[in-house]
C-alpha cells in the first residue's frame, strides 16, 4: 500500500482538532435551549450527519454521471465510498433524531413527513448496497451504479422539502418570515451550528479519501481474481 498522502494526514489531523472544538462548542459555547434543555445539544451533530449523508449521497450521483460519460472505473469507486459513508453518518443522524424526540415528542420514532422520508433515503441506498453485490461484471456494476445512484438521489431533495411541503412536527430550520415551527437560535448556537457542518465536512473528506483508497486495492485483487479463473 502506498504512504499516505502529506495533503491526507493534515485533514486527518486537523479532522481531529476540529472534532474536539466542536464538542467543546457543544457542551460549553451554546446556550442550553429554554424549552428542551440539554438534550438539544444533541441538534448540532444531528444537523452535521444528516448534511454529510446528503452530501455523501449527492455526490454519488455526480460521480455516476462521471462514469456514464467516461466508462472510468475510478468514478463507480468514488461512487461507492460516497455511498457507504453517507449511509452510516445518515442513519447516526436518524437515530441522534431519535434521542432528540424522546424527551421532546414523547416516542423515540413517529411516521412524521420528515422521519418517513429519511427511512426511505437510508432503505433506498441500502438497496443500491445489496443489488451490486449481484453483478459479477465490474463495468456492468458501475453502469447500474451509476444509474441507480442518479435516480435514487430524487429522494434526497424530498426529505429536506418535506417539512415545507408536507405537515409535519418536525421543526424547520430556516423558517421564513412568517412560517411557524422554526427554531429560536442564538447567535452562539448558529456559530456552533455551522462549525460543526464545516468539521463533519472535512471528516468526510477524511473517510473518503480512505475508502476510495481501499477501494482501488479491492479492484486490483478482483481484476488478479477474474485473470486465474480465465
């Protein structure tokens, strides 16, 4: 395996350093929220997942068109890795989700517009996981990938529009003027906010940097596979 990039180890280490700022930021900078109380806090990492598994998963497709414009096996990797990722920091966003409703919803899950949506993206990708596995052909596979990716990202859009299209109990974060359900933030809790998006952005970077990494190995050992069986 090659030594890690120098550009790789200072993301990872600063990944690191942003990571515990942003705890800090969390359990020390914000204002405890008047009305939930502490568990709120858990609002700022929740935002962050769920911003990495849509961005994980937007990416995706801009890799799968990559892919049907070039038929580069590099972009199906990078597909992937988006994917894989994107699903384990969206479900932590469901379930930190979760946490968050008990003590505010009275239920840890309730078939509201915007957890429906979010199981359906996690299930969607889910899927796109288990039906690769499937297709020997590696240009087959990344041929569907890259076509289940653009049309399974017609989801991803829909959760975020469903609290302003659909009723919902969940609250809005960016409320408009006269919209109902926004939350009351503080300058300090918006600051904590967008420092931990910036953070969970650059470990996406991290891990994806990694997988795809990880990804090029496990190709080269298909590609020596397929070569003894011929």
């Amino acid at each position: 395996m090659n030594a890690k990039p120098r550009w790789l180890m200072f993301v990872d280490a600063l990944s690191l350093i942003l990571f515990l700022a942003a705890a800090a930021m969390v359990l020390f900078y914000a204002p405890t929220e008047r009305m939930m109380g502490e568990v709120q806090r858990v609002f700022y990492f929740h935002v962050a997942t769920a911003w990495v598994g849509m961005l994980g998963f937007c990416a995706a497709g801009v890799a799968g068109i990559a892919y049907l414009r070039t038929a580069d096996l590099k972009w199906d990797r990078i597909s992937l890795a988006a994917v894989e990722i994107s699903l384990v920091f969206f479900f932590a966003a469901i379930v930190q989700g979760s946490v968050w409703a008990r003590p505010s919803w009275g239920t840890w899950w309730t078939w509201d517009s915007r957890l429906t949506t979010a199981a359906i993206v996690e299930m969607v990708y889910l899927a796109y996981l288990l039906l690769r596995q499937g297709i020997d052909d590696p240009e087959r596979r990344a041929r569907f990938g890259a076509i289940y990716t653009l049309a399974g990202f017609v989801s991803v859009p829909l959760t975020f529009i469903s609290i302003r299209l659909l009723r919902t109990i969940h609250p809005v974060l960016i409320a408009s003027g006269e919209s109902t359900g926004g939350m009351n933030m503080t300058s300090e809790m918006v600051q904590t906010m967008v420092f931990s998006v910036i953070t969970f952005s650059f470990i996406f970077v991290s891990l994806m940097a990694r997988r795809v990494q990880l990804g090029r190995l496990a190709e080269q050992v298909e590609q020596a596979r397929l070569q003894a069986v011929e």
